[in-house]
C-alpha cells in the first residue's frame, strides 16, 4: 500500500488552500460521530477529511475476500501487497478501491465489521497502515493546508503532533440507537444485538495491545449524546478556532491597516481583503456557454444570480481579459449550465485556459435553437442578454430567461473558501 494511491482519488495535490491550517484529530468509540463530525468539519473549513477505519475495514474486506482468518498470520502478509485508495474530499462521499475494486459500499457489512478488530490488532497490518496515514497526512497538510483525521489511535499514535484533539463519546444507548438508524434496524431485538456487537468491538478496541482506542491526556472529550451533528461541528470549529487553526476568510485576523477584527468596521482599502470576504461566501457553480457563429465558448462562474422574476432576469460577471467574452458580447442567447456536486471536473475544465474546453471529455450537444448545451447537466437554462455593462475588470451581462429545463434533482457544486464542496444535511 502506498500513501500515493490513497491521495490519488479525487483529490489533486496543490489544490487551492481551505481554512484550516494544520491536523484535526478524532478519536473515539463506535459511532459516536466521528466520521459525521470529521466530514461536516472539513466541508466547512475547505480541509481534507481522511477516514482511518475506512483502511482497517477495507484490509478487513480483503481478508474475507481471500478466504483468510482474519486471527492468522497471513493478514500481515497480504496487508502489504495490497492497493488500498481512499477519497479524502469530504465532498465527494466516500470512494475506497482495493486492488481496483471499489468496495466502499461493502465496508459496513456485519463480516468486515465483525473481521476488523482482529484485523486491525496485528501489529504488522497498523505499523502498514499508520506509515500510510502519516504520509497522507503530511502530503495533505502541506497541498490543502489542514486536515481532519478519524479514527482510535490518531491523537495518541498517528498524529500526536495534532493541533487539536477531540475524544468524541456519547452514552452506549445513544451510539447503539445511532447505529440502528443508519443500519435500518428498528426492532427492539435489532437493536440489542446493535448495541452487543458495537459494545464488543469497543472492548475488543481499547483493550488490544497495540495502539488501542483512548483517550490522548491533551484531548478535549466532546459528550455528543444529546448534540445535534451541526452543534458538534461548531465545538469543533469553535476549538479550532481558539486554537489558532482557522483562517476564517470572513474574519481575516487584521484587516488591511492592521486593525483587529472585532474593531471598526473598515473601507476596503486591499484586494486581498475583499478577496478573503469572498472566499467566505458560497457560490453555486455554472459553466456559461454560448455560440456566436464562430464555434462554442463556455466558462466557469460563481458570479450567477437571479435578479427579477417579473420579468425573469439573471446576471453573471465576465473578466475583461475573458477568451469567451468576443463569443458572449456577440452572441443572442447564451446557456447557463447548472452543476452537480460531482461535476467539479467540468467546473475546473472550463475553467482553465487555453485548452478546448469541448474536447473529449466533455460530452455536450446543441439545443434545437443552437446553443451549446452541456450533457449530464442537472438542470439549464437558456437566456438572452439584454443590457451589457463594463464593470470594473468585469463584463456585467444581464439575460432575459427563455426557457429552462430541470431533468433531475441534484446536489449542487458549491465554490467556498478556494475549494469545491457541496450543500450537506448534516449542517
Ligand atoms: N450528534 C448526532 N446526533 C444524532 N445522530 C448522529 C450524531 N452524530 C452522528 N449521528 C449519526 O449516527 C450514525 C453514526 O455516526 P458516525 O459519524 O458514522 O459515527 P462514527 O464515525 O463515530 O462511527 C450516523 O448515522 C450519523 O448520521
Ligand atoms: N485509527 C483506527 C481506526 C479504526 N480502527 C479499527 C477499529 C474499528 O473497530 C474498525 C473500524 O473503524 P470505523 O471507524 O470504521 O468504525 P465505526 O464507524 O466507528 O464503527 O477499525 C483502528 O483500530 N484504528
């Protein structure tokens, strides 16, 4: 297994910095909330969010796979020749490939969750794996800036270096109720066996020899039994906070002459102010594309807003220096291509320069009326541009809406604090 392989998947280094600056670490017993924590903390703060146990389940998942008892001997062996590849996106949802399948959807089955703490106790298979996670943890803090780790052992053994480190409990009842919710288990019998199951491997996870799930004496210990998942992500944010690790975009620590924060409010006198405001602000991403005749243009905004619905009028905000702006001043009508949460590809094709932005793999069409329409596209709207303004080092354009199409109901791609995320229930 290799640190570079589990990077890989939908997260490319070098990647514009969230708000977080350094190692988040969660420990704690069975669903307690980590991975809900860890996930809502990364999403909101533009870090990498990696799911350690997602690893010792997904070594668990090769063990049954080949037959082998997850006690024994050959589990260390077979540790090492594995390819293990994990997301660490938190806005992707969670991708695990083993030897280039992806299991993630098999991870939470009875047999791996019963196989992993065994698997999980072989001193060989965590000396494998804590190389691993150090290695990506070190790789992300360094490209994305910050990062939130989950798991039993990563404030005491993984990550003890960590700036902030959270022990989340929350009372055997509340955790057995949780995990018979996701796991749909809702007879009282159900929910017994539950809450044994998770109880034993509790046990069997504090009481291993090596590395066992506790408490790190610098940990701060979070009882989450009657919090709501967002009122554990704003402790988290609030101790991140106090602990210096976050660079609230909102709130840079000085404004332009110095002046603290929480002093007068303040002209905006630096573009790197008004930038770090906007960096604070989600945006919905579209790819704007358009036909003047001369061949299709498109581009990435978050600029898009509705601005009348009597008549229906949107506007949307064009660099001067644009490639697309000659296409879009000339053009009379334009589509506004509305973007999934999974589409950030497209949003990053679209917007980078002096590649076609229609080569393959971007898949599009043409509507009746000729404009380039994007295909896979959750929702378009196509508009006609009335008024053009110059707007600074802007192009403002506002269209008049003529037609629209919603073809599914879709998780939006969200531009917040230099990253792409995506709306989420659980804040
Ligand atoms: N504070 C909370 N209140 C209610 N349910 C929660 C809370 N935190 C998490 N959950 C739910 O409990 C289940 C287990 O949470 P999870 O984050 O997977 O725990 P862990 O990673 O600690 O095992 C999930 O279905 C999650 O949605
Ligand atoms: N850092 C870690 C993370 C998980 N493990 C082990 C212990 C757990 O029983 C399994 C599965 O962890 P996971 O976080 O997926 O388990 P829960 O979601 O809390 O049920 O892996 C570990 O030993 N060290």
């Amino acid at each position: 297994m290799t640190s570079s392989q589990i990077v890989s998947a939908a997260h490319s280094e070098g990647e514009s910095r969230g708000a977080l600056r350094g190692v988040v670490a969660i420990d704690g017993p069975a669903a307690a909330g980590k991975s809900t924590t860890a996930r809502g903390l990364a999403l909101l703060s533009g870090a990498a969010y990696l799911d350690t146990g997602a690893i010792y389940r997904a070594v668990a998942w090769a063990v049954l796979r080949d037959g082998l008892s997850p006690e024994g001997g050959q589990v260390a062996d077979l540790a090492g020749r594995l390819d293990i590849d994990i997301s660490v996106d938190p806005s992707l949802g969670q991708q695990v490939t083993v030897d280039g399948e992806r299991v993630e959807a098999q991870l939470r089955s009875r047999q791996v969750s019963e196989a992993v703490p065994s698997v999980a106790s072989h001193p060989i298979v965590r000396e494998a794996v804590h190389q691993i996670q150090r290695n990506v943890i070190a790789r992300l803090v360094a490209s994305r800036g910050g990062i939130v780790v989950e798991g039993r052992d990563i404030g005491t053994v993984v990550a003890p270096e960590a700036g902030l480190k959270v022990f989340l409990t929350a009372s055997d009842d509340e955790r057995a109720l949780r995990r018979s919710r996701q796991e749909g288990v809702t007879t009282w019998n159900g929910i017994m066996a539950v809450r044994q199951a998770l109880l034993r491997r509790d046990t069997r996870d504090r009481n291993r020899a090596v590395s066992p799930l506790a408490k790190a004496p610098d940990a701060v210990e979070v009882d989450t039994t009657s919090m709501t998942p967002a009122e554990v992500v704003d402790r988290l944010v609030s101790l991140a906070d106090e602990r210096g690790m976050l660079r609230l975009a909102a709130h840079p620590p000085v404004g332009p002459d110095g002046t603290p924060d929480d002093g007068p409010q303040e002209t905006i006198t630096s573009p790197a102010t008004f930038r770090s405001l906007f960096r604070g602000h989600a945006a919905g991403v579209v790819v704007i594309t358009a036909d003047a005749g001369s061949g299709p243009v498109g581009f990435t905004a978050t600029s898009l807003s509705s601005v009348s619905l009597h008549p229906p009028l949107v506007a949307f905000a064009l660099s001067t220096s644009a490639s697309s702006w000659e296409t879009v001043s000339a053009a009379t009508s334009v589509v506004v291509n509305f973007l999934s949460a999974d589409q950030h590809e497209i949003a990053r094709r679209f917007a980078t320069s002096h590649v076609d932005r229609f080569a393959a793999p971007t898949s599009w069409s043409r509507l009746p009326s000729g404009e380039p329409v994007l295909d896979g596209v959750p929702a378009y709207l196509r508009a006609v541009p009335e008024s053009r303004f110059e707007a600074g080092d802007h192009h403002l354009v506002v269209a008049r809406a003529v037609e629209a199409r919603i073809r599914r109901l879709h998780l939006p791609l969200i531009y917040h604090a230099g990253s792409y995320t995506t709306a989420t229930t659980v804040l």
